[in-house]
C-alpha cells in the first residue's frame, strides 16, 4: 500500500532538493494567508476584486445607545423571524458561494419601504434593550463572532440560523441585522436582506456601513451583475483583533 | 507503545548489564558501567495504578477466578459462563486441562490496562488476554454480558490450545512461545464462541464482494503485520467453520494434535484433510463467493443512493460518530489518519476539516481521547461539541465552546468509567449517556450546568444509543431484551419504560424525526444491517434500505432533510450522505425494497455457518454437545444457547416450577412489541428486570448447580512467588567459559517480580567466586519500587601490565599476563511516581564498591572506590511511536545526580543531564525529528561519555550504554568526555508500506523509510573548552594555545530504515569539522531511530 499523497509530495521534494541541491528554483508566488476580506480580494466564487471598506467600522466605532432613541427602530422583522421555517432552496448550496451574477428571480425590484413603528413599540424596544444583562450582550457577541466565522469559510447556512437564535435573543443588536442581511442576501433572500439592513441602519444611523450595505443591495437589484460581494461584515474587524489578542475581549459588549 | 514500569525496567536493564559485562566483559569495564546505567535516564509512557485493588478468588471446578467483592455478581457470571464454556471446549477439543486455569476479570477496560500480569499497554481494542506460561486469562467487562461470556469463552479456548501443544511442565516451561499459526489459534478460539455477529458478518462479506480477502499464505506467515487484523479473525473464524461443514468437526478437534506432529502448516493440512494450504483457501474463497455473490441481485451498494461525505482513500482514514451542526453544514467527527486520533468538525458538502476541537487537548485535558460508538455530541443549540476523553481512570466529558473555540468544562462521575453514546437533550443543557461501572452499564443524564446526575436504567442487560425526543421529555434507546436488541422508550416524567420496536433481530440507533412523530432504527432481521422508519401515527414500519454492506450510525440532520450514516467498504469504515425521502417517496420506496424480499437467495443471518451441503453440520458446537446428551449438564448447556424459552421447558423438566413459573410471567411481559403510548405504566420494565434475574440464574444451571455457586470458597487473594522462566547465557571470552543463569518469578498478579541472577567462569587459572544478584521489584500501588544487591566478579586480562617481567609474569618457563579480577558490591534502590501517564518523577539511590585485585598467578590489590550516588529525574513522553520511530509527539527528561564521598577513595561528581525530542508531523507518515541533549558529569571523577556512530549499535558492544546518541559518519564512541552536547535532525519520509513477497517464502516488510538527516555534537574533557561556533577558516592558523580547544563536530547523511523482524537502518554519512568533508561511511544498527 502506498502512503500518503503529503508524504510522497514530500519524498519526492527531498528527492528533488538532494539532487537539485546548487540549483535555484525559482518559487511560485505565495498564496496570501490574509482571508479575502482583508486582502481586498475576491470572495470564494466572485468574479471581481471589491473594495474592502470593512476598516470603516473600526474607525467609527461603537454606535451609543442613545442613537435608537433617533432611529425609529421597528420591531424585529417578521420575515426574519419567519425564515426559521422558509425553504433556502433559491440560495446556494450550503458551503458554496455563489459564482456570478445572482439568479434572475432575486433581480426583482425591491419592494418600497415600510412606515416606522410607533413611538411606543420604540419606548418598549429600548426598555428591553437596556434590560439586557451582560451575559446577554456577551453571548450575542459570541454569535456574531462565531458567525463571521462561518462567514469566512462560506457557511453561510451555519452563519445564518445561529445570527437567527441571536436575535431572537436579542432583537436589537444592529450587526446582529447587519451580518443577517448580508447571509440573506448572500442566499438569494434580498427582501429579506433589506429588511436586516435597514431595521441596523435605524438602530444605529451614524453608522455608514449599514446604509451603504443598503445602498448596495439596491443598486444590485437595479443594476443587473453587480454583484452582492461588496457589502460591509460588521464587527469583522473586531472580532480578528480579538483572535489576535489586541482587542478588549469583554470590555466593551457589543453596540446596540 | 513502551510501557514498561520503570523498576521493572531498571531490573531488566541492570540484569542485562550484569550479564553482558561477564559474557563480553571489555576492557576496562568497571563499576562506571553500572553507575551510568543508573545514571543514563529512560524514556517510556506509564502503566499508572490508580487503583489499590482488592482481590478475592473463587475456586470453582475447573477454575480459579479472581475478582474484587465489589463486582462479586459479575464474578458469579463469569464462573457460570466460564464452567459452560469449559464443558463446550472440553468436548469439542476432546481434552481436559491438567491445571485450573488462573482467571483475572476487571470491571472496567481501564481496570484492566491497570494489570501487571502483562507490561505492555494494553489500548482500547483489546478484549483479554491468555498467556502460555502459567495459563493465566485476563479479561475486562465491557458493558455487554453476551460480549462478555464470548471472550471468556474465546480466551478459555487458548488456555486448552497451551495445554494441548504444551503438554507437561517442560514443554511449558521450554516451549511456550512455539504456537501453531495464529490463524489457527484465533480462528479456533472464535469458532467456539457464538457465531459471527452482523458485524462480523459486514466485514467478511465486504472482503468478499471488493475481492479484498486475505491470502491464507500470508496470515499464515504475516500474522503481526497484516493492515486489516480484524478481517483476519473472522477469516480464521469463517476457515475453521469452513472445516467443520465440509470435513467433519473431529477435523477441528484434531488440528492441533496434528500440529505438534507436523509444525510445517501445509504438509498439516495435508495430513489433516488431505488439501495443502493454497487449495483450501481457493476452495473456501469459492464457497464464499457463492454464499454472498448472489445478494449483488437484490441488494444495493451504498453508493447507489447515497453520496461518500469524505472523499479519502487512505485505509487509515477514518470517520465515525457523525453528529450534525445547527445549520446543517457541518459534521462533527471523530477522525483517524492511523497516527492520531481527534475530533474534527468538517463540511457535510465536501467532507474537508473546518476546525479541530481537539488539537492540544491530549496530555492536557485527557490522557487519550476515546474512540468509541458516540463519543462526540453536538448540541442542539449549536455552541457546544461535547466529547469523551479518558481523564486518569476513567472517561470525562469534555465540553467544548464552538464560539469561543476553546474547552469550557469537564464532567466526570463516581462509580462510572466509561462513558459513550452521548446525546444532547433538546434544552442543550441535559446530556444522556450509556455509563459502564461496578459490572454493569446503564442510561444516565447529566444537567451540564449543575453537574447533577440521573441514572435513568438500572439492569444489568446492555442499554446503548439513547436518543432525547423533540419534547425533551422521553428518550428512546436501544436494550437487549432476550439477547437482542428492542428499541424503548424512557418516559423522562414517570420514570417508566415501554417498548417502542421490537423486530426478530437487534434494533439499534433509534433516531427521532424532528416532528417526533417517527423513529428511523437499524435493524438486523436479515443479518444486514438495514435502515427503517417506524411511523408512531399510523403504526406502519417502513424499510429505507436494502443494502449489501449494511448501516453503522445514522444521523438525522436537525431539519430531518439529510441523513449521514456510517458503512464498511472496500474494508474500511465510510461515512455516507442521503436525501431523507419524502413520506410518498417512502411508502413507494419501501413497497419496491419489500417486494425483493422472496426474491432474497441468502438470508445472511441463517447463512452464518459455512457448509451448505451438511445441515446437521451447521452448529457444530451444538452438534458436538449433542452427542454428550446423556448429561444434564451438557443437555442445559444447550439449553442456554437456545434461548429462553427452551430454557423454561428444561427448567419445568427440572421440577423448579416455581422458578419457570416466573420465567414464563417475565417473558410474556416483556417480550413483543408494544406501541408508543400503550406501554404507559406497564409492568415491562420490571417485568425484564425479572426476567434479567431469573435469565442469570438460568445461565448458572449449566456449568455449576446454583447451591454449588454459593457454596464455592471465597478466599482473599495473597501474593505467593511462583516460577515464571529461566534464562542461560553462555560466552567465550580469552580463555574464559562464562555463563549467567536467571530466575524469574512473580506473583499470580504480576505485583511482584523477583529476579535471581548467578554466574559460572570456567578457568583453569583461576577458582570460581560466588557471585549473584538479586533484584525485586513492587508495582501493587502507585508509586513502584524495585531494589538490586548484588555481588559480582569479572575477569580480564592485564593489559597495563603490572608484572615484574616487562608487565609480564612468569609460570615455569612460560611468560604471561596477569588477571584482574574487578569485584563489585552494592545495592541498587529507585522509586518512580507517575504523575499521570505521560509525566513522572523517579527517585534512586546506588552504592557500588569496587576493588580490584590481580586474581591469578599472584594476589595482588591493585585499587579500590566507593560510590554512593543519589538521583532525581522528572520524564515526560507523551511520543506515538510508529514501527520505525516516532510518529508525533514529544518527550524529554531532566535529571540530576551527586555522589555523597565518605572518604577520599569515594568518587566524587555531581551529574547533570537533560534531553528533548520533539517530532512535527509533516504528513500522513512523514516526521521531522528534533532533539538536542546535554550532559556534564562534573567534579573530580566525573564520568566519561562516548559520542560517534550510530545511536544504538549492538546490544553489549563496549560502551553501548555510555554511548550518547548518533553522530553519524564517524566510528562507533569515536569521542570521549566527561560532557557532551549533541542536537540532531532528521526527517523521515515512508518508501514502502505492507509489501508482501512471495519469494523465497512468503513474508512481509511492513515498512521502509528513508531519511535524510544532520547531526551535530561534541564531547570534551574538564580541562578542555568547547568552541560553540562550528564553522572556522579553511586558512586558519593552528594556535598552540588552543590545542584544548575542542570543536563542533558534524555529520550528513541520508539513510534507509527496514522494519524486517525488528528495525534495521542502513546509513550513510559524510563527517564534517566544518573545515573539509569526508567521504561516505556507511552505518548499519539495529533499533528505532531516535
């Protein structure tokens, strides 16, 4: 039996090296470690290079609770709430990314938008808001985190019902929607998507991001074969400064 | 894996020492010999003794069984099942034993590793163990009383095949490693137990069908060696039925008999059945072929409806227990490449790893990780992976964090030591598992967050694979009722039990759909293990498969959309992917696979014993016993085979109505099968708990009558010293005949080990001294002990001298050399406490005088020292060691030693050593080894060292203990000093694995490597110093003021490294002083690269 494919690669570079002991080989280039995002690269499976913008976020930092107060939140989407149980056949198979322009029957026109909620509904949102404990606040930290993991590796059907238990938990975590928004429309779901980005850009309107995640979303249901790669992953940087040990881990919970 | 007690290994090595320095006594050898054995640290893994056991034996007819009180009913079992066994071997082989065999049983397989009785480690897969010597059989409870009765039966079958071949105390003592071909052994000692299982059966059959059987000739020759051991002991199981079906079962009876006529396997088989090696295989190779061919017609390849997850023809990858993420894009996995084993989480889409959980974890957070059936769990929540490691003497459940990646809690339990099949209840917080311990293994659920435990089952028959119902508030699982397996369900509120699948076969593996309205199951009703879904709504069962191969551990995903499941082909375990059809899809799916049922040429399970042609032949265990009929006890033997029902009939016969009375009221209660929601508060439960009782007692009835059983002494076990071997040595050395003889003896339990040692010089010069050793060593608790005395002489010639004719003596006319005789004296002491398994700290104190003399023509004293030396050493090796050498892993030790002088002539040093390895795995086989090594034995008569060559060249050859390690393209101990440093290099990348020859004979080469490797190092003296930097110019002046100056000495090389018998390496290596380089030397040694 013959071993190993990874040690026969190696037994025949050993070969290679001592036979080819005074002669230079010249080196392929090195495949960058730096995950896509990072590198301003494609994503796994998109046909062009998008502008990483995703430092934004870190620069801008934190959104302060008190910007709900101006953001007319509404009530946690219940279409989001609904794709518990919806059927994901339209997105891509799981652990895929999609490859080119997205399928003809998500290019629809996105529906207008809806009136903001009551001032009460807002009042109660922001009771339950500040009621959160900070294993709460923590905990969903940990999800989004875990999330854009699985984001970097194209879970995106991990990424999605695991951002869906979070927010159920707690419905007014803007990456939360931000990061859910980006998973629908990264399964094809672009209703939904809006939805996500719009319910963040109103918990925290000083934040660009969210409104340019928006923004693209709809240029790409306008415009035919833009792609939906160039949206923003909230909290992304973060969570990499955490994995390197240069962030704060707990200090600071997650903006609401 | 090296697992050698360390005061045992110091006894073995001392003894070694002692032996080799008077049959090739060197020049020059002296009490520096024994000082640096001592001295020298070894490596190795632990045999840890958590355990103070507590032995008791019972002494029963034919044998002596040892256990602990507190599993004195496991004990009672075992008597029963072991007193069966007898009487169904003794007819079968048509032999009586001339000695009761000494039998160990352990609770737990962890109890067992814990056995002296054997010094190797003894891993997971081993089921017992009987030795040829003193006939003593070691076995472990697994959690299952018919896996149980099987081993001992299996193991009792070896005792009879010792006693056959080695008949008398002689040929014990002279012959015990002489054994017939082992696939004669084993496939005997399986032909006696029951027959094959589904399993079995799945391995056989799939060999069968891929054209993957073994060749007879090369289990014959290649036993050890063989990638697939398993399939080996089913071939030998399936060859002797084979036998018995087609030439008559007194064939079987008869083969080793005919085996110590003729020990040449061919002309045996000839003699035997008139048929030589080659034919019978062709023959039984064809009779297998008819047997499973003709299920390719109506059976289905896995493959042809399901898609392979992990995309890897490696024969040592393997995947198993798959457990499904939240989303369904993941699998977590236990894993294998043949070298180490974790948990990985992979993509269900490609079958590529995402995340390792368990990197680090080894040595860490447990001592191994355990492989076994549903160790790894993962939560319905989604954030946690729980698995199972073995922490010290028992399994732990290990709670890893899938957000924050890291381990978050570890769950161990009184009284339990195994632990498996877990499952997460709906509420990600409650976690039910099978537990294995006190002689028996039942269903309990743990609350993660409180640690507080349930124990849900309390009967002594095998419960497995509990399965949490969506509502969280019933478990399904699997119980063998009757020697099968039925699938219940434990009603979590009540605390009530009903059963839910009843089939004529084992039903396993129950798996609830997420509406919790059906139960998809294995069932093995046609000797294959098939899938099925049992609807609760409308009561219908559903077949899902009709597959040639069979299903291992199905699991739904979360949306009950896909389904993973576990198979075996191409002779190795596959992790398979299906869609779960559609109800409509289903019901015509099913209907399509029934209506092959009559169509069906085999029902494998009926087809288990091998002749066609013979029924009568079909059971020939039966067979056998039945021409013994006139005995009750062989008539009741029969009866417990049949099964319980028969067993009632016989009891009836037997007058103890009352007894089958109560049988009947349990088997009318318990068996059938009763739908979900009827069993409510029925009596089942109890009702097999009685029958559980009564079916033990019924199994007593055999072998020993019940009031026999418990009349039987019961005494506490206390060591006595019995005779384990003799070993002789004999040399020749410059006109001397020299011989060592060594006695062995230890107790029944291997506790203590005592070892005797004297020698024989013949000389016409010189009379012959008294000289012996005496070593002992403890290793019944924890820390082991072991202590040496010794008195010893050694001869050798003059050779500086010392005579008054030119260093010569006159004898008449004649001139001669002198002879020295070297006396030593002393007394060896070391204690080692393992920390765990991989770390320990060892204590030693040596005295050793020594006082030479010339012995011969005159009486002279020439000089004398003392040594009182004292030593600590901490050791960690937490190494896998592959055939060649180290796999993975690291290992280092640090030591320290000083002499205490007394007076002037003592030796006085202070010694100091240390030594890392470290090997980074760079692929499946291939190895990068580091090492780097120090030792300084400073002070006034500090020990010297030799450096050069190979690291180990023969075992005795001069210096062979003083040798550091290699440095290769030099001579053997081509340097010398009182401190040496050394670092080494090398990567090993494997040639060739398994390859067989046909020529001359038939035998293997498991393995060749070959590895290019560095060495750098040097040795020097007190008054020298070493020039760390090597390199130096070619156009240097020599300075006169630094002639002491010692430098950097190197070598390259490339080698070649066979595994044929034991490790041979083949090396060839340029010396370097860093100024010019040599030409080739070549090296050749025996022993594992370093």
């Amino acid at each position: 039996m013959i071993s190993g494919t990874s040690d026969w690669k190696l037994s025949l570079c050993l070969l290679a090296l001592a036979a080819a002991a005074c002669t230079q080989v010249a080196r392929p280039p090195r495949q960058s470690a730096v995950p896509w995002w990072e590198a301003g690269g494609n994503p796994p499976g998109a046909e062009e290079v998008q502008q990483d913008t995703s430092a934004r976020a870190v620069a801008e930092g934190p959104e302060p609770p008190d910007s709900l107060a101006a953001a007319g939140a509404e009530a946690h989407p219940p279409e989001a709430a609904e794709s518990l149980d919806s059927p994901t056949a339209a997105g891509p198979a799981a652990g895929q990314a999609p490859a080119g322009p997205a399928p003809p029957e998500v290019e629809a026109a996105l529906p207008p938008e809806r009136p903001a909620p009551s001032p009460e509904v807002v009042k109660a949102q922001r009771r339950a808001y500040e009621s959160r404990t900070r294993e709460d606040r923590e905990r969903v930290e940990r999800v989004n985190e875990y999330a854009l993991w699985c984001i970097e590796r194209g879970l995106w059907e991990e990424a999605r019902i695991h951002l869906e238990q979070a927010i159920a938990v707690d419905s007014l975590s803007a990456s939360l929607h931000n990061n859910l928004g980006i998973l629908y429309e990264r399964l094809g779901e672009r209703e939904k998507a809006r939805a996500e980005y719009e319910f963040a850009a109103r918990l925290a309107p000083g934040k660009r991001l969210y409104q340019a995640n928006l923004g693209h979303l709809r240029r790409a249901a306008e415009a035919r074969g833009v792609p939906a790669d160039s949206v923003e992953i909230d909290g992304l940087p973060r969570a990499r400064e955490r994995r390197r040990g240069t962030a704060p881990a707990r200090e600071t919970p997650e903006e609401g | 894996m090296p697992t050698m007690n360390t005061a045992q290994r110091r006894i073995r090595a001392g003894a070694l020492l002692l032996a080799a320095v008077l049959v090739w006594p060197p020049a020059g050898a002296s009490a520096q010999d024994i000082l640096s054995s001592q001295l020298r640290q070894g490596f190795g893994k632990n045999k840890v003794r958590y355990k103070d056991f507590d032995w008791h034996f019972v002494e029963s007819e034919h044998l002596l069984l040892h256990y602990e009180p507190e599993f004195e009913d496991l004990a009672d079992r075992a008597v029963d099942y072991l007193e069966e066994a007898y009487v169904h071997i003794s007819a079968l082989m048509r032999h009586e034993l001339s000695t009761k065999p000494p039998i160990v049983i352990f609770k737990s397989h962890y109890e067992f590793q814990q056995t002296n009785i054997i010094q190797a480690f003894l891993p997971p897969g081993v089921a017992g163990f009987a030795e040829p010597l003193r006939y003593r059989m070691v076995i472990p409870f697994n959690g299952d009383l018919d896996d149980f009765r099987n081993v001992l039966t299996h193991e009792l079958m070896h005792i009879f095949q010792y006693d056959i071949v080695n008949r008398g105390p002689v040929r014990r003592i002279s012959n015990p490693i002489a054994r017939p071909p082992t696939w004669i052994m084993e496939g005997l000692a399986e032909y006696s137990t029951e027959e094959m299982n589904t399993i079995d059966e799945m391995v056989l059959r799939d060999a069968v069908l891929t054209d993957r059987l073994i060749p007879l000739e090369v289990m014959d020759s290649s036993w050890n060696y063989l990638p697939n051991p398993f399939l080996a002991y089913k071939q030998s199981h399936s060859l002797m039925e084979y036998l018995a079906a087609n030439f008559g079962p007194e064939k079987v009876s008869r083969i080793l008999r005919v085996w110590d006529q003729q020990t040449d396997t061919d002309r045996l088989l000839e003699r035997l059945i008139d048929m030589d090696m080659s034919t019978l295989d062709e023959r039984w190779q064809a009779h297998m072929r008819k047997r499973y061919w003709p299920l390719l017609q109506h059976r289905d390849y896995v493959s042809e409806f399901a898609t392979r997850v992990v995309d890897n023809d490696e024969i040592h990858g393997l995947y198993m227990s798959p457990e499904w993420s939240l989303g369904g894009d993941m699998l977590a996995v236990l894993s294998t490449d043949g070298v180490e084993q974790h948990v990985d989480i992979i993509r269900v889409s490609n079958g590529r790893r995402v995340q390792r959980v368990t990197t680090g974890m080894r040595t860490r957070v447990f001592d191994d990780l355990t492989f076994g059936d549903g160790t790894v769990a993962w939560a319905p929540d989604g954030s946690t992976i729980a698995l199972v490691g073995k922490d010290g003497p028992k399994d732990a459940i290990v709670l890893w964090d899938l957000y924050e990646k890291k381990l978050v809690n570890t769950l161990s339990f009184d009284d339990i030591e195994i632990v498996e099949g877990l499952d997460w209840a709906p509420d990600s917080r409650r976690l039910a598992f099978v537990g294995t311990g006190y002689g028996q293994s039942d269903i309990y659920m743990v609350d993660v967050a409180t640690e507080q435990v349930r124990q849900l089952t309390g009967t002594s028959r095998r419960e497995d694979h509990p399965d949490f119902h969506p509502d969280g508030r019933r478990l399904a699982f699997s119980a063998k009722v009757e020697g099968q397996f039925d699938i219940r369900v434990f009603d979590l509120d009540t605390g009530r039990q009903s059963t839910l699948v009843a089939t004529p076969g084992d039903d396993l593996w129950p798996e609830w759909t997420p509406e919790g309205d059906r139960v998809l199951f294995v069932s093995t009703r046609e000797g294959i293990n098939d899938l099925f879904l049992q609807d609760l709504g409308d009561g219908r069962e559903y077949r899902l498969t009709r597959t040639l191969s069979g299903i291992m551990n199905p699991s739904l995903s979360p949306d009950g959309q896909q389904l993973v499941l576990n198979t075996y082909y191409h002779s190795r375990r596959e992790m398979y992917r299906m869609d779960m059809p559609t109800m409509p899809e289903l019901r015509r799916r099913s209907d399509e696979l029934a209506a092959r049922v009559g169509a069906e040429p085999v029902a494998a399970a009926e087809a288990t014993a091998a002749g066609g042609e013979d029924p009568a032949g079909q059971d020939p265990i039966l067979l056998v016993e039945k021409g013994a009929a006139d005995s009750a006890a062989a008539g009741l033997a029969d009866a417990t085979r049949l099964g319980l029902e028969e067993a009632v009939a016989i009891l009836d016969r037997k007058a103890d109505s009352n007894q089958a009375m109560k049988l009947a009221e349990a088997t009318g209660g318990g068996a059938g099968p009763v739908a979900a929601g009827e069993g409510g508060p029925s009596p089942a439960g109890a009702l097999e708990d009685m029958g559980d009782a009564l079916r033990r007692d019924t199994a007593r009835l055999p072998g020993v009558p019940e009031s026999a059983l418990e009349g039987l002494p019961r005494r506490r076990y206390t060591p006595k010293l019995e005779f384990d071997g003799v070993a002789l040595q004999m040399g020749y050395y410059s006109g001397f005949l020299a011989g060592v003889a060594q006695l062995s003896m230890s107790d029944l339990l291997g506790n203590h080990d005592l070892t005797l040692f004297t020698d024989y010089v013949g000389s016409q010069e010189i009379n012959n001294d008294f000289t012996f050793a005496a070593g002992y060593s403890y290793h019944g608790r924890r820390p082991t002990y072991s202590a040496m005395v010794f008195n010893w002489n050694q001869y050798f010639n003059d050779n500086e001298g010392r005579g008054p004719f030119g260093g010569y003596y006159g004898i008449g006319a004649r001139l001669t050399r002198g002879l020295v005789r070297s006396r030593q004296t002393g007394v060896l002491a070391d204690m080692s406490y393992p920390l765990d398994v991989y770390r320990r700290i060892e204590l030693s104190y040596s005295f050793v005088d020594e006082q030479r003399e010339i012995a011969w023509p005159v009486q002279e004293p020439i000089d004398g020292s003392s040594t009182h030396l004292f030593k600590a050493a901490y050791v960690h090796d937490s190494l896998n060691i592959g055939l060649l050498g180290p796999t993975a892993g690291r290992r280092y030790y640090l030591s320290a030693g000083r002499t205490l002088a007394l007076r002037e002539v003592d030796r006085n040093f202070t010694h100091v050593e240390v030594d890392y390895r470290h090997y980074l795995r760079l692929g499946r086989w291939s190895v990068l080894g580091l090492r780097g090594t120090g030792i300084g034995s400073l002070g006034r008569d500090g020990l010297e060292y030799n450096l050069g060559g190979p690291a180990w060249f023969l075992p005795f050859y001069p210096g062979y203990n003083l040798n550091v390690g290699p440095l290769r393209g030099y001579a053997f101990s081509k340097f010398t000093g009182t401190r040496v440093a050394l670092v080494n290099g090398e990567i090993r990348v494997p040639f060739i694995r398994n390859i067989t020859f046909g020529w001359p004979g038939t035998f293997a080469i498991p393995a060749v490597d070959g590895a290019i490797f560095a060495d750098l190092g040097s040795a020097w003296n007190k008054d020298q110093t070493l020039d760390p930097w090597p390199l130096q110019s070619p156009h240097a002046e020599i300075d006169p003021a630094a002639a002491e100056e010692v430098r950097i000495q190197g070598g390259v090389g490339f080698g070649l490294l066979v595994y044929f018998l034991a490790p041979l390496n083949f090396e060839f290596a340029r010396r370097t002083d860093f100024k010019d380089i040599s030409g080739w030397h070549m090296h050749f040694s025996f022993g594992r690269s370093f």
